[in-house]
C-alpha cells in the first residue's frame, strides 16, 4: 500500500490536462503513443477536443530503486461536468493543478481547487505550456501563490508538447502525495465512483477499495442496493482491463459480475463481501441535482421502449443525468430529462445517437421552478405546461446562481451590463493580478441556460471565464408564453419567461421559427400568446413549386432519388397537427440574437 499513489488532475476547461497526461502515459511506458490524446477514447472526445468522462488508468513508475504504482484519474474542465471532478476526487489522495501559462489561474481553477481542498487532498501545482511563446510563468506563479500560498520552488513549471517538466511531475506525485491510508485486516469497503455498460460483458464497475481486500470469485454485496453478485472477474485499469487475482486497500480497479441491468448499479454505493459485511457506506458524494430540464422524445414514436433503456445505460456513465416518463400532446411519449447545463443535454443527446442509435428531439429547455399555489402547497415544476392554472398560483420562485467571472480589465464594462441585462445584480469585484479582475453576480439560472456562455465569450474575445454553483430560490415575476401552429398552442414550445421580456420574446422567436419551418404546401400562422392574448405573429408561406415538376414527368430514377432526398431532409422532423417541424425549431428560443 506505501507503493500507491492515487491522483487526479484538475484544472480550468483547455488548460491541457489530457496532454499532460498522455505525456506521462508515455514518459512512464504504459502505452505508446500513437497520436495525441490517448485519454480522451470517446469519440466525441476527440472532435469536439474537450473531455466529457473522468479517465482512470494506471502506470508503472521507479524512483531511487522504488517500484511504485500510480493511479491518474484525467477529468474533465467544463462547468457541466464538474460532477465527474468531484467523483474522481473522492477517489484520490492527491490532485495536480494545472494553469496554462498563456491564460493564467480561471473561473474553475479556482472551483476545482477548492473542491479539492474540501476533500484534504495534497495539491502539486503545475504551471503548463511554458513551451508557447506567450507563456507569462512569472505572472501565472505570482497567481498561483497568492491562490495557494504555498512556496514558489513547489510549482512545477512544464510542456504537454514538449515534454518538460514531466519527470519532476512524477517524482512530485511520489515524494509529496501521501500513500492511501485505510486497513486491509478490516471488512472490505470499494467506493464506486463511475461505471461502463459493456454489451458483451455487462457492466463494469469502477472503485477504489478503501478498506479490506476482494478477490476473484468473491461473493460481494452493494450495500445501498443490498444486491448481492459474485466477483467473476477484479483487475485494475491500464488501456484496456488488466485481470488480477485480488484488489487491495488503497487500490483503484474494477469488478465485473455480469450485471445486465443498469438500474441496480449507483455511482457513490459501496461494495462489501456478503459474509463479512462493513457496518456502513462510505460516505460518498452528493448526489447531484440538475437544474436544467427538458424533454426528449424519440422521433419514431415505437422506438419510446429503447429510448427508456438507452437512457438507463447512459445514466450508467453518467450519473448526473436524470430522467423521467412525461408526454406532450405535440410529441407523444417521451422523458422529461435533468441535465447539469446545456452542453450536457447536448452530449447527451448525442450520445444517444451515436452510442444507441437513438434518434430523438429535445424540447426548450427550462430550469427548475418552485411554484406556490394560494392553497399553499409548494410544488417543483420541471416543465411550463405542468404549471397550474394562473388563477391558482400565488407566487413562482426560480433558482439564481452565484457566479464567478475571470476576466482582463478591458472587458468589465460590457460584462456587467451583460449581467444586468440578464437580470443579475454585481455582488464585488476585486483585482486578482494586474490587469485582471474577478466579478461576482446573482444571477437568474433560467438566464444563463440560454445563450449567456456564446455572449460572454463573444464580448470578452475569448478573455473571460465562468463558473457557478447554485445560490438559493428567489421569487421572481414569471409568466408562461405559449407558441401557436395554426391555431394550435404547441406544449413542447411554451417556456416560462420574466413577464418584462415576454413580448419581446414572443417576437422573437415567432421571427425565428418563420426561418426555421420551411414551406408546406399551406400557410402556416406562427403566433405567441400570454394566456389568450396574441403577443406576436409571423406566417410561413405555402409552397408554390412543386418538387417534381422539374423532372418531366418519365424519370422514374430521379423522381425516386428526390424523394429520397426529401424524406432524409425529414430526419428530426416531427409532425404537430398537419405542420412539419424540425427539431431546430425546438431549440429556436436558444439562438434568438
Ligand atoms: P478539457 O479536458 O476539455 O478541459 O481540456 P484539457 O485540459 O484536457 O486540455 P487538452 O489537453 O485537450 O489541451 C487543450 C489544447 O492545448 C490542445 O489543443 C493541446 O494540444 C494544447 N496543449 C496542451 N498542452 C500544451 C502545451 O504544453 N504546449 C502547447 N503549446 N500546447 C498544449
């Protein structure tokens, strides 16, 4: 056990922890690297460049004739998937920090450090990219200093690209990391901190074993669940799985035992052997709470069954999504899903295509409301059209956020007005180094869902970054505005918006749905109402060409290919009453400029 180290790296979204780990993989010969970024494998990983999954594997390293075996858990940057971090910290005794030279300490280097801090972990600052021209180390160590207060010969100056620094990172992990504690003579207790649905082999468990010792062919129990299975096979992560007889304290790995059902495995529960059983959970981590909803209906209303076991095996992988039956009167069946943030429904959904293929169409998204009615009951609603009648409500509450905005000095006055357009209020401010500033807001959460993160970037040139976490419920003065096609109020389009900006809204996006609804063989009327008042109207005019004419008549082969043609431009479509809408249109409130 005195020969493990177990980490994670943390640091702000882009500031090259996947690099820097790839370099350490191949410094340390666990594998060879072929091409950048072994860490991220999900495809999606890759093209989008950004890490969605905590990482796990292990490495093989000496220092002065000393085998040691260290445990790197890569996590992801971005504030939606800031859960994944605090799971993969709760396994770990140690965190590298890493701050990009070029930009400097950001809005979740600061959240993850302190989440880090929170669970006494050792922290190793690194200062990455020394290597690119704009590097300001000078700066970025004064930055950390001040953060840490720790001394300046413990940060570690390092290239991902170039490789420096690496070593001094790894004998960094060894000498000042502390060995896991815990006692291999007590019951075995294995914290599970993240699992994969595996076709073949069904699910994979992921844990750290905190105390005890489980062996193959063991017969374990989960003990929040109570369900008990038989170890067939434990083994630690390298690239692939690596089989070993035993997992003992302090170790981080994995047991297989040919669960086929996803809802019997929690992220967060402990194992422990059936026979001599631990007297309790470890304590784990929060559960998380998502705060942003919307629906997600299959475009092929048959296909609602797999898109409920689709979503069970993602939730596997992913223990922040959340989701439940609901159904609309314009979509049919579905599930009302709970996301961290907007780029998480977005992954998710693409998931959902490419791990499941799963076509499906999400609706606007919303936060979550608290809704008082005059009876006096208090009620969660996750969807405008589960509000009660507006006669029946007394006052609706919505979540703000407290956030945390880095930013150069240069960009302070277009961000505050930003805020304030967004209905926030500016709580300080405060100069962290030089030119740059750190601001603090209240902020409606309904508003920052939206478009506020594109804003932010496009008016800070990139220079500004943010973080939140959830402050409190507030009263606030909502209304519902409703969508009409024809005549016909569309539910999957209604949102719940300040009553000051409902008209303009409703404008707006009957502005942007005549864009995005093409031409039929009708008119269409696209109108908004607040209750039964008609607040905006825009009208999609009927098609006057018809397709085939331009084929004489006898091509039979053409006409067919454009048909064809027009039945894939269907795609995402989803039929409501005669009108056909893409699944943009759904989305059409988030793009509004
Ligand atoms: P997320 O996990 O998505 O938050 O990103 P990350 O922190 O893992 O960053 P990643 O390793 O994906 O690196 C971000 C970008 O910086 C990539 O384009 C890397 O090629 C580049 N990069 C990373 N480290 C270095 C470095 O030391 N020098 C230079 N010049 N570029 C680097």
């Amino acid at each position: 056990m005195e020969n493990i180290r177990n980490f994670c790296i943390i640091a702000h979204i882009d500031h090259g922890k996947s690099t820097l780990a790839d370099r350490m993989l191949e410094y340390t010969k666990t594998i060879k690297i072929t091409e950048n970024q072994m860490l991220d494998d999900m495809d999606l990983e890759r093209e989008r460049g950004i890490t969605i999954k905590s990482h796990a594997i292990q490495m093989e390293y000496s220092l002065d004739g000393k085998k040691y075996i260290l445990n790197l858990i890569d996590t992801p940057g971005h504030v939606d998937f800031s859960y994944e971090v605090s799971r993969s910290i709760a396994a770990c005794e140690g965190a590298l920090l890493v701050v990009d030279a070029t930009q400097g300490v950001q809005a979740q280097t600061i959240s993850n450090l302190y989440m880090a801090i929170d669970h006494d972990l050792e922290i190793i600052p690194v200062i990455n990219k020394i290597d690119m021209p704009n590097a300001m180390p000078e700066e970025v160590e004064d930055e950390i200093l001040d953060l840490i207060g720790c001394d300046p010969e413990d940060i570690i100056r390092a290239s991902g690209k170039t490789g420096e620094g690496v070593p001094d990172i790894l004998k960094a992990v060894v000498e000042r990391i502390p060995a896991p504690k815990g006692d291999p003579e007590k019951p075995l207790q294995m914290l599970i901190f993240d699992s994969i649905f595996n076709s073949f082999r069904g699910i994979i468990v992921l844990g750290k074993v905190v105390n005890g010792v489980v062996r193959q062919g063991d017969e374990v129990k989960f003990v929040q669940t109570g369900m008990e299975y038989t170890a067939d096979e434990v083994g630690v992560l390298k690239m692939d799985l690596e089989p070993r007889k035993t997992l003992s304290t302090g170790e981080v790995g994995y047991i297989i035992s040919g669960i086929k059902n996803a809802t019997e495995v929690k992220v967060g529960d402990t194992i422990t052997h059936v026979d001599q059983p631990c007297d309790k959970a470890i304590e784990g981590f929060q559960e998380v709470k998502p705060m942003v909803f919307a629906g997600v209906y299959p475009i092929d209303p048959t296909e609602y069954e797999n898109l409920r076991s689709s979503l069970e095996k993602l939730q596997l992988n992913d223990a922040s999504l959340t989701f439940m039956p609901e159904s609309s009167q314009a979509l049919g069946f579905g599930f009302r899903c709970g996301f961290l943030g907007l780029l998480h429904m977005e992954i998710v959904q693409e998931r959902l295509d490419r791990e499941f293929n799963m076509e499906v169409i999400t609706t606007v998204p919303n936060v979550s409301y608290l809704v008082y009615t005059k009876q006096g009951e208090e009620l969660e609603v996750h969807n405008p059209s589960g509000l009660p009648d507006p006669t029946e409500i007394d006052h609706i509450d919505e979540p703000y956020i407290k956030a945390s905005i880095i930013t150069s000095a240069d960009y302070i006055g277009p961000i505050i007005k930003l805020c304030l357009d967004k209905r926030g209020e500016l709580l300080d401010q405060q100069y962290i180094s030089g030119n740059r500033v750190e601001l603090h807001f209240m902020l409606p959460l309904g508003e920052i869902v939206i478009d506020f993160y594109d804003k932010l970037k496009s008016i800070s040139k990139g220079y500004a970054s943010f973080d939140y976490h959830i402050d409190s419920y507030r009263p606030s003065k909502l209304i519902k505005l409703d969508i009409l096609l024809n005549g016909e109020p569309v539910d999957a389009l209604s949102t719940l918006t300040h009553q000051d900006n409902a008209v303009t809204l409703g404008r707006n996006m009957c502005e942007k749905l005549k864009e995005l609804i093409p031409r039929q063989q009708f008119d269409i009327a696209i109108q908004a109402a607040i209750g039964a008042k008609i607040v905006a109207r825009e009208t999609v005019k009927q098609v006057r060409k018809d397709v085939l004419a331009k084929c004489y008549g006898g091509d039979v082969s053409r006409k067919r290919k454009l048909l064809e043609k027009q039945k894939k431009g269907k795609k995402r479509m989803k039929q409501i009453g005669n009108v056909q809408v893409p699944q943009k249109a759904f989305l059409a409130v988030l793009k509004l400029d």
